[in-house]
C-alpha cells in the first residue's frame, strides 16, 4: 500500500509579472510652448499613471485569485486522499487479538522478560494509586462513573503529554526491572519520543503531521545489540532536535479524544505508514498505536493488510497491562520483530544503503552498495 497515493509534483504556480515593477517611465519633458501644450502633457500623464494602476490592479487580482485556487486544488487532493486511506482501511482491515504476540523474545529470555512485565505493572498501578491528584498522566487512566458520557479530554494536542508520560514511565521501569530479575539480560533497546509531538517529519512529501512518533536508542551502557543501531537508519541528526524525522520512526501514535473518531486514526496512521516505507528501505511492516479517549489499540501495517488487536481501556488494569506488555516485549525482542530486515542496513559513513546478497556457493554473504 506504500504506493497507494504518488507523490504529487510540487510545482510552484506560474504567475505573470505584469504587477512586477516596470521600468519607471520617462519623466515629462517640458513643454517649450506655454499654457496648453504644458495642460495637454500633464492630462496625458495622468492618464498613463491611471492605466498602470489599474493594470497593477488587475494582474494583483489575478494572481490572488490562482493562489486562492491552487489552496482550493491543494485542500480537495488533501480530501480526496483521506477519503481513499479510509476506503483502503475498511478493505485491508484484520482483526487480530493477539497482536503483541508478534514481539516475540527468545525462549531463553521468556520467564525473565514475563518477571519484568509483572514487576513493571506493579510498579505502575502503585505510582497511580500514589498520584492522588492525577497530575502525571492527565486523566489518561482516570476511572469514570459509568453514567458519565464526558469525554477525557477536550482537545488532542491535550493527550500528546499524558501519552508520552504514560509510556516513557513504562519504558524506563523495564530498565530499572530487568538489572534485578535473574536471568534477564541488558535491554536490548530504550523506547524514546520525538519531544515534539504534531510537527511535520523530516522526509515527507505531504503536509501530515503525525501526533506522537516513537522510536528507540541503544542503552548508554551497552555494548550488545549493535545489529540494532546499524539496522535502523539514523535519520537526519541536524533536523532531529526540531522535528521528527520518517529515517528513524519505530511507531507512530494516532491521537483523538472522541471514541467515534476510531476509523478516522486508522486512516491517518495509515497514510502515515506511506512515507516510513518510502524513508526506510529496511521496513518489512511498520507498527501504529491509535488512542481514541482513553481507549488504545495496536495496529501492524504490512504492505497489503492492516492488522488491529481488540480495544482496550487504559482506565483499567488489563488495558494497562497490555500496554506494558507492548513496551516490554518490544525492548527486549529481535529487532526483526520490529519490523526491520537486518539484512537492509544504512551506513552513516558513507550515507548509502547496503544489502547483504546470499548465494550458496558463496561462504559469507556479500554486501553490496546501494549507490543511489
């Protein structure tokens, strides 16, 4: 489905310059003759300054009038689009249960990495019990009276704080878990934010702003796993601070505060997906999270289906519990897991894309470079 929408030509449109700035005219000679020939120059320069002006005014109100439908064009492509990524959606859409499943970690590390779930949960319901006030997670897992039909949140640039609190809490108390749990080696990876949340990422083609984009680094301490840190492209460290960048999104995290806009969250995190497999050519399938109020689901986007585990509610246990469970499977599973071919590597020292070529008389795969 990557190339379900093309990438539209980005050509500026062409105006005429006749409200540029014309060569100024000649001033008026005067006049050797006295009296009329001098009225008569000066009538007739009025009537050159006043066909000019109105000549600005007609070229101004033309080029206003194609810049206001170019925006009109722009706006009924934008819809257009939409409307076929809810179309694809509702034909692609699966239903999948056991979704996380996916995040497999190897049997070896099964009993340790379910220890650290249990304890990580624990960890979580206490510092809810303790936070009286509901001030670190914005409501997010706030219980409601079940005659209540109010909403969470008002807005959803609201939610994007609560979110990332959520989870970077999560991700954080997998690390401090699994250096006590026998048998549990070093995370293999640190899930991570872009700080800033709805903001348009490096390497897009469109003007879609994702609400909250994750990714993922290595532990500072950890020399394991570096297949990690050369399996997924860097991205663009200069633009990095500022924005997202598609080179380096793990996930995205579709956000509404309205449980009726759930097919609308699909949609969008669909066509986000679009401009991941275009940035990262490693990409085999890409993971989305969608949040409609205070309810979550999980969402796998292979190249010809969309993947959706049942609803689930963060205001409860189990909802919460699923959710550690994403977080803590996806820090300790094969980065294959992720969605990434380790095969398809991008070199920072030479900004290229290598591949590793298999061949059975070969001993060792060969890598070639990708030179384009």
């Amino acid at each position: 489905h990557a190339a379900a929408f093309d990438k539209d030509s980005k050509q500026q449109p062409a105006f005429s310059d006749a409200a540029g700035s014309p060569n100024r005219p000649p001033k008026a000679r005067k006049a050797k003759a006295s009296g009329s020939t001098s009225m008569i120059s000066s009538a007739a320069s009025t009537r050159e300054r006043e066909r000019r002006r109105q000549t600005n005014v007609v070229s101004s109100t033309g080029a206003t009038s194609a810049a206001i439908n170019l925006a009109s064009s722009l706006a009924d492509l934008r819809k257009e689009r939409e409307e076929q990524a809810r179309l694809a959606v509702e034909s692609m859409l699966v239903a999948a249960p056991d979704l996380v499943n996916v995040l497999a970690v190897d049997d070896d590390m099964a009993g340790p990495v379910l220890t650290v779930k249990q304890q990580v949960l624990e960890a979580l319901e206490r510092h809810i019990s303790s936070d009286t006030s509901n001030d670190d997670f914005g409501g997010l897992v706030m219980a409601r009276s079940h005659t209540s039909s109010a909403r969470h949140f008002a807005k959803e640039h609201d939610m994007y704080g609560p979110i990332q609190k959520l989870i970077t809490f999560i991700a954080d108390q997998v690390v401090v878990e699994a250096s006590s749990v026998n048998g549990c080696k070093s995370v293999r990876r640190l899930l991570r934010f872009n700080e800033k949340a709805d903001r348009k990422p490096v390497g897009s083609d469109d003007d879609k702003r994702p609400d909250v984009t994750l990714t993922f680094s290595l532990p500072p301490d950890s020399t394991l796993h570096n297949s990690d840190a050369k399996t997924i492209y860097s991205g663009d460290d200069d633009k990095k601070d500022a924005h997202p960048d598609y080179g380096d999104m793990l996930c995205v995290i579709e956000v509404k505060p309205d449980k009726s806009k759930q097919k609308d969250a699909f949609a969008q995190a669909y066509m986000y997906t679009r401009n991941i497999y275009a940035c990262q050519h490693n990409r085999q399938f890409v993971w989305a999270l969608t949040v409609c109020d205070s309810t979550w689901r999980i969402c796998l986007f292979t190249h010809d289906n969309m993947f959706v585990s049942d609803e689930l509610d963060l205001t409860r246990r189990d909802g919460r519990s699923a959710l550690v469970d994403f977080v803590v499977r996806a820090s300790f599973c094969d980065i294959y897991h992720l969605g990434y071919d380790p095969t398809i590597r991008y070199n920072p020292d030479i900004r290229k894309w290598q591949i590793d070529v298999f061949d059975d008389d070969m001993a060792e795969p060969k890598t070639l470079v990708i030179d384009s």
